[in-house]
C-alpha cells in the first residue's frame, strides 16, 4: 500500500482537507507527547500526512497567509518536505498540495540514525535563507532553527492526539541530505523528523 496517489502529468499530490477531529484535549496531547526512536514500516494515509503537515506549518489564516507555527518576522522561510518511500515532496501551504522533487526513496538520506530508513515519513525542515533579508548571517541560523522548532512541536502535539510516534532529530548529515533533495545555495537542512507507527521500545 502507498500513502501518495501522485498524478504523474503534472508531479502534484493535492492533499484532502486537513480535519483534526476527533482530536483530544491539548492537556492530554502534552501528558502524551514523548519522542519515540522505534517505527512500524506501515505507510501512513494521506489523510493523516495531510493533517499533520496543515497542522505543523500550514495555512491557518488564509486572508493573511498566517500559519499554525509562528516564524521571526513572520518570514515563513522553512520548507517542510516529506520524504516517503515513493519520494521527497515539498509542501505547499497555500494549495495544500505537495509538489514532488524526486520520486527516489530519500529516506537513509534524512539522517544518521538506522531508524530514519525505514520509518514511513521523514519530514526534513528547510530554511531558506533568501527570505530572510534583513537577518543578520550570524542570527539566521538560530533564528532559523527556533523557526523549525516551533513547527517540530506542532507535529509533536499532532502525533500525540493522533496516537503516532515521533522524534524531531538534529543527528543529519546535512551536506549529504541536501544534495540528495537538490537543494539550492540559499537553501539549509535545519531539522528532520520521522514519523510512523510505534514500533518495540
Ligand atoms: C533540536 C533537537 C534535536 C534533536 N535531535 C535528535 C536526534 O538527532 N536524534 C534523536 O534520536 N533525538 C533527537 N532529539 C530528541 C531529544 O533527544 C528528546 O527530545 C529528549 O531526549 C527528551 O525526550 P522526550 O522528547 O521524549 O521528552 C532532538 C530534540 C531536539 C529538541
């Protein structure tokens, strides 16, 4: 079974509308959150990759292109991309849709863990720096990396009220993720992290 129905003329999975319900309350999604390193190799459903990447950085605010995770200046410079075993597709908030980048399975590239090839879904967050105009170089990476936080808490929460499991992980060889989604020279990994069933402790 696949999560990605990808139509091939034109690279794009349109996502089903995020719906979050039936969802618990936010005291039981933060009694519940913990990172969990050990993943089922069960592909997650688009229904559930789509939740979960509207509620770790997508568009809540569509008047104003306001997002669920906050951003310094509201500059919105991560890319979140999900790298599934069809292939690595970055998320487009405002369509909700994922365009593809590579139909290679990406996964072992996403970080130095053994876990990371076979959990069904590394997400990998982006900065951009080309949206950080007025950043100061040695502010934009923390700035950039808080940015990549929040939005690693939002899908920590989302996990919890969904029953998946998850770790946000820094462990990345970054040089070598990078080359592999073709990222370009304003373009750094900040972040990744897996998601899936939980496997044995
Ligand atoms: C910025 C950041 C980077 C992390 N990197 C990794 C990582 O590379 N690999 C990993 O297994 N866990 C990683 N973690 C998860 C932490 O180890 C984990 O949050 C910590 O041990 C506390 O456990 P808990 O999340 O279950 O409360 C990271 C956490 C943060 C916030």
């Amino acid at each position: 079974m696949s999560t990605i129905p990808l139509n091939l003329q034109t690279d794009a999975v349109e996502l089903p509308a995020p719906s979050l319900s039936p969802s618990i309350a936010l005291e039981q999604a933060l009694k519940k959150r913990r990172s969990w390193r050990s993943f089922l190799p069960d592909p997650l459903s688009l229904k559930l990759l789509s939740a979960m990447l509207w509620a770790g950085f997508g568009m809540n605010r569509p008047e104003t292109g306001g997002r669920t995770a906050p951003s310094a200046h509201n500059w919105q410079e991560i890319d979140v991309y999900a790298v599934l075993p069809e292939g690595a597709f970055r998320y487009e908030p405002r369509g909700h849709r994922l365009a593809l980048v590579k139909a290679e399975d990406l996964r072992k590239d996403t970080g130095t863990q053994d876990f990371v090839a076979t959990a069904p879904l590394n997400l990998v967050y982006v900065a951009n720096f080309s949206r950080m105009p007025d950043a100061r170089p040695a502010e934009r990476e923390f700035l950039a990396g808080a940015d990549a936080g929040c939005i690693a808490q939002n899908v920590y929460l989302f996990c919890a009220c969904v029953g998946l499991a998850t770790v946000v992980r820094g462990l990345i060889d970054r040089q070598r993720l990078s080359a592999a989604l073709g990222l370009g020279p304003t373009e750094r990994v900040a972040l990744a992290q897996s998601v899936g069933r939980a496997g044995a402790a």
